[in-house]
C-alpha cells in the first residue's frame, strides 16, 4: 500500500469494518420482510443456498481483486487487466452506478429509523395495535418534509464519518458500535419468542413449503444475497484495498458471511414471533420491522427506552453499510480526478441527495411516477438488486475466472504462500469460473421473464 493511502489499521479492525458493511438495514429491514413477502422457511432457504454458493465465492474475489490492485473499483481493473482488455473497468462504473441508486433509496429508509428513535422516546408509536402502528409509519413517509429532512439528516452524518477517512473514520466507527447490535438483537430475541403465539412465527420462519419457489423468488434470493453482503457494487472490492497484506482472505469472508447470518436469523427470530402474536400481516413489506418492533416494545417494562436504543442500533447498522457503499464514488472522484477527500463526499452527498428526491417522495409527491409500474424507490430497488448487482457479480466471475486465472487467484487468497489452503482456492475458482457466472445468469434471465 502506498504511504500516503489510508487503510485498516487491524485485523479486528479489518472483521468488524467489513462486517459494518454486510450487516446493516438489509438484516434488520430488508430480509425480514421479503422473508415475509416470498413464502418465509422456503425463500430461508433458497436464500442460504445462495449465500453459499453464490454470493460467498464472490465476495472473496472481489475482496482479492481490491487488495491486489490497492485502488479503486475502476482502476482496479484498469491495473489487473491486460492491456487490450480495459473494457472490465465497466464492471467499476457499474458498481459506482449501482452505489448511487441504492444509496437514493436506502438513506431514506435509515432516515426513518432515526425518526423513530425520537418516536421511541415520545411514546406516539407505544401501541400494540397494528392499525396505530401503520398509520404512524404512513404519516411519517407520506410527510414530504420529514422524509427528505431524515435522509439528509443521514447523509450529512454519513459524509462527516468518511470525511474523517478510513482507519480515523469507517474504522474506529465500526469498532466502537457494531458488538452492541449483535448484543441488543440477542435480548429482543428472547422477548419476542416469550411472547403468547410466538411460535407461529418460528414455524414460518424454519417449516419451509417448497411449493413456494418460484423463479421470481430464487432472483430475489440472489439479488438480497448480494445486496445484503455488500457484492457487485464495487464495496467489498474497495474494502478490499484497504486490506491489511497478511489478512487470510477467505477466513475473513466466511467469518463475515456466518455473522451476517447470523444477524439475519436473529432479526427474524426477533420479528416473526412478534409479527404472528400481534395479528401482523407477514407480507406488509417494507414497513413491516417499523410496525412489529414497537408492537414487541410495548409490551415490556420500559419499553420506550428500549424501543429507542433498539432503533439507535438498527441506525449504527444502517451507517455501516452506508459508509461502505458512500466510499465506493468517494474513493473513485479522489484517486482518479484528483480531488480532496471532503470534496469527493460533498459531491457524491449531493448526487445521492438529488436521486434521494424522487425515491423518498415516492410516497406522496412522486408517487403517480412510475416506470415499468414502478415508483423511484422500488425501480431503484428493483434496477440494482435484481439486475446490476447480479450482473456485476456475473462479470466479476468472469473476470477472475477466464482473465485473471488460478495463479494469480492462488497468490493472493493463500497470502503469497503463507497459508496451506489451496483445496478450498481451486473450490473457489472452479465456482467463480464455471457455477456461480451460470447459476447466476439462468437465475436472473428467468426471474426477469426473459424465457
């Protein structure tokens, strides 16, 4: 690493950083309710099965791709591609692509839950009706003010973190918060599954009936998985290159992956017990964490202050996985165009505030703009979960599969021949270059009604 680049200080530091990334609103927000939409222990599994098989081997080359090259995810392969090949640095323009839609959408959904954490502490959202809940999270998104001042609100902190840099910055953030979730997960867990009828919501979430897969919900499992560990976006390859050189790749992957899961499995077990003992409908969708998680509040002593420090840390999560993705354009304006590290945030801040716009006032202004039947928010959903990300994995693949090759790839995931792993590199590669690119393709063709 060049002297005047930052980076990760530690292997801790290395952990929980890339963890900050993988585990944010996608565990807490987003699986939960496409859990809940696409047919709940069965869209569990076709998930973990992606995980696996997908979205892990990709990971590890795209986090090997940015330590390899110490840059960004455009001159990334710029530097390891031939020379008569620069055509994969669309692969980076992709993922700064996919960065910006993702972020016009996800910002607003960490804005509301830093309403809520003043929501919490007001008692307006203490109820266990679930008409009350829905009509306190309608007025709150339907607000066309409240909605845009919560993201901005997230942005503006988003932007002064990563101003700060990368081991002052994202680094020392990560450290300090991300042990509290997994601990502030765990107790909601244990009173949600106390609750009377809980265990209706254990059974949606582990009987899975099989029935229920469809090619839409296998390209929505892929899609999660990818957005959920932060791949195809240009994150994990930018992380990468932060990567301190000693740093076991595919150890530090696979550690990520399992407490991502984790984490996932934990804000079910949190969620659908409660979803089920209060009369929620498992499919409300995207509101649904925002109406259940005050329900299973309410109905403990001091439950106001646990409501609000339950939504403190669902917002510590978002941050990670914003930090992460608000790195991708800032660490692409300030190595290829020269600009300072608080210039290239302010610019993208305010790209992303402008996307932000039309996805926030989805529920009210914007709401008649649709496009493919979709409004700003869902078709940026839609545009990169379903089909950049996916994409980026699938040229990722091919990249390190046919270009870049088994050497190369065994240089770099076994430290330059410090670790004895070459059986699980030529699983790796034999997935990379051969399953995962096929796998992938015939899921998303399938899922977008191609044939």
């Amino acid at each position: 690493m060049s002297q005047n680049r930052d980076g990760f200080t530690s292997t801790f530091g290395v952990l929980v950083a890339t963890l900050g990334s993988a585990v944010g609103l996608g565990n807490i927000w987003k699986f939960p309710y496409l859990t809940g939409t696409n047919g709940g222990a069965s869209f569990l599994v076709v998930y973990l099965l992606a995980t696996l098989l997908v979205a892990l081997p990709v990971m590890m080359t795209e986090i090997m791709l940015g330590r390899a090259s110490r840059a960004n995810a455009v001159t990334a392969f710029e530097k390891l591609a031939p020379k008569n090949q620069k055509f994969w640095t669309v692969i980076g323009y992709m993922g700064l692509v996919s960065a910006i839609l993702i972020l016009a959408f996800y910002t607003g959904v960490a804005g509301w839950v830093f309403a809520y954490i003043f929501k919490s502490l007001s008692g307006s959202i203490h109820s266990t009706d679930p008409a009350t809940a829905k009509a306190a999270f309608d007025a709150m998104v339907s607000n066309p003010m409240q909605a845009l001042f919560w993201q901005w609100v997230v942005l503006g902190g988003a932007g002064v973190i990563i101003m700060l840099g990368v081991s002052k910055g994202i680094e020392a953030v990560a450290k300090k918060l991300m042990p509290l979730l997994f601990l502030l997960l765990v107790l909601l867990c244990i009173r949600s599954l106390t609750l009377p009828g809980a265990m209706a919501g254990v059974e949606f979430l582990f009987a899975p009936d099989f029935s229920k897969i469809t090619a839409p919900v296998v390209l929505t499992a892929v899609g999660l998985a990818f957005f959920k560990l932060s791949i195809g976006m240009g994150t994990m390859l930018t992380y990468g290159s932060y990567f301190r050189q000693e740093q076991n790749i595919p150890a530090t992957a696979t550690r990520v992956m399992l407490a991502d899961l984790s984490v996932s499995m934990l804000a079910g077990l949190a969620i659908f017990p409660a979803v089920f003992a209060f009369g929620f409908e498992p499919s409300a969708g995207p509101s649904l964490v925002f109406m259940t998680i005050p329900a299973v509040f309410a109905s403990m002593p001091l439950g106001n202050v646990f409501m609000a420090i339950f939504f403190v840390l669902a917002a510590i999560a978002a941050t990670g996985a914003i930090l992460s993705i608000l790195e991708v354009p800032v660490a692409m304006m300030s190595e290829r165009f020269g600009f300072s590290r608080k210039l290239a945030t302010l610019i993208s801040v305010g790209i992303i505030g402008l996307f932000g716009v039309p996805a926030m006032l989805s529920s009210s202004l914007t709401a008649d703009w649709k496009l493919f039947g979709l409004n700003a928010f869902d078709l940026f959903d839609f545009i990169s979960s379903n089909i950049l990300l996916p994409l980026g994995g699938i040229l990722i693949c091919l990249f390190v599969g046919w270009v870049y090759g088994l050497p190369q790839l065994k240089k770099q995931l076994s430290n330059e021949g410090q670790l004895n792993n070459g059986l699980l590199i030529n699983a790796v590669f034999v997935l990379v270059r051969y399953v995962t690119p096929i796998i992938i393709t015939v899921i998303m063709l399938r899922g977008l009604g191609l044939f």
